[in-house]
C-alpha cells in the first residue's frame, strides 16, 4: 500500500508543478517546503511538558486539569507554521493536511508508540456540518487520516460530531473559550470508542479547551484514555491576550 502511494505520489510531482504547502511558492521537485519556510520552521525539541507538549518552560500546565493524558505537537505555532495553518484552514489549500499530518505521524510513534501505548484509533476534532460545508473539508478529519494512514491506524470518522455551533474561538478569554466550547460535542457511536484508547488529532493548541471537551465526550462514552497530537501548539508568549488561532 506504501509503495502504490508513492509511486502515485512521484508520477503526481512530474506532471504537476509542486508548491509549498505552508507559503505557496514554486518547489523542486526533490524539496519538501520552500527554503524561506524551512528557516522559518520552528521545531520543538525536547525537553517538553509531560501534559500539553509544548518546550519546558513555555506553559503553565500546573494550573491546569486536563483529561486527555498527554499531548504532543511537532512545531510551534509561528512564522511559517502559522502561514500554512492560515493558508490550509482560510484559503481552500486542504493539500497542506498532509505535510501537516506526517509530522504528526512521526511526533507521535516518537512520544506515544516508542514508549509502547498503544492506539486503538485515530480521530480528527470535528467542525459543525454547516461549517464543514461552507469550507469544503474539516482540516483536522485530513489530518487524522493522513496520522492513521501513515501510522496503519483505524481512522473512524462520524464517530464524535459537533451538533452545536458555537462562537468563534480566537476572540475569546480562557475563561470565555470553556465556556463557549462546552457542550457542543457528542458521540454518535459510543461503541466505536467503548473500552479503546483514541488518538485526537486538531491543527492547533492554544488553550487546549477544544481537545480537552472533546476528550470528555469520548472519556464519558466509554473510551478507555484518550492521547492527542496537535499539528502546532501556541507557546505564552505567542498567544498575544484575546487572540488565539484555535478555532474551527
């Protein structure tokens, strides 16, 4: 299966010009981002914060209870990172979910699957059906794929659902984003989670409200712990006060 799809993949790169999936620009077919956007990338490295992922130093996971177990995330919400979320949420580019996605994939055999936790499934944090429809797509679903794809994981889809819409995330305080998150999600099919350890998968981590409501509905319905990976997460001092990115 790996093979067929980067047989696909090479025949793909010679009929049709290849562009950077975080800024756009015209890339060899041989680059995997623009050379500007590769100075631009910033990693994290270890050591990193047990619970959200971000580099020691950079949270406050001390004042906080989260019920996922622990999250991981391959970049820093900033620079080129942040130009390809932009690019892959705002300007129809849902392309960019799979670059996005491999560094996922490897963060977490890395963090979770070296470490010997097994997953049982992956699944992305769901958009409300009329946002979905006006984007076209829900990043974060092409991201869990692309994570249980390249990992030979169970991708469930419809399994958590947002029924209720809600205001938008990036204008609101910590203590407004809880609120406004709270009871939107559910679980459709309890059984599909029932007794499983879930891998969640999002774009990004600011507050980390979103994952952790979504984490509840799958804890409530009989899931047995759930591990999350972020494509970035949003470090204190790149979180300017009431304006986040961590919306759907």
């Amino acid at each position: 299966m790996g093979f067929i799809r980067q047989i696909k993949e090479t025949a793909a790169e010679l009929f049709f010009p290849r562009r950077c999936p975080l800024c756009g620009a015209l890339i060899q077919y041989n680059e995997r981002i623009c050379s500007r956007c590769a100075k631009d990338m910033v990693f994290i490295r270890r050591p990193i914060c047990r619970k959200c992922g971000r580099p020691l130093g950079t949270c406050d996971c001390g004042r906080e209870r989260y019920a996922y177990t622990r999250n991981v995330s391959p970049l820093i919400y900033t620079r080129a990172a942040r130009r390809g979320i932009h690019r892959m949420k705002f300007r129809n580019v849902p392309s960019s979910c799979r670059y996005f996605g491999k560094l996922m994939a490897c963060v977490v055999r890395s963090e979770y699957l070296d470490a010997d936790i097994r997953i049982d499934c992956v699944i992305g944090v769901p958009m409300h059906p009329e946002e979905q429809c006006k984007r076209g797509y829900n990043q974060a679903n092409l991201l869990a794929e692309t994570v249980a794809l390249e990992l030979e994981l169970p991708y469930l889809n419809r399994v958590l659902v947002k029924y209720r819409r809600n205001q938008k995330q990036h204008m609101l305080s910590l203590v407004e984003r809880r609120k406004n998150i709270k009871d939107v999600f559910r679980v459709a099919r309890p059984e599909a989670v029932a007794g499983k350890t879930v891998l969640l998968c999002d774009d990004v981590t600011t507050s980390g409200s979103t994952i952790n409501e979504c984490t509840l509905m799958l804890l409530n319905a009989g899931a047995k712990e759930v591990y999350c990976v972020t494509a970035t997460v949003a470090v204190l001092s790149e979180m300017p006060p009431m304006q986040t990115a961590e919306n759907n």
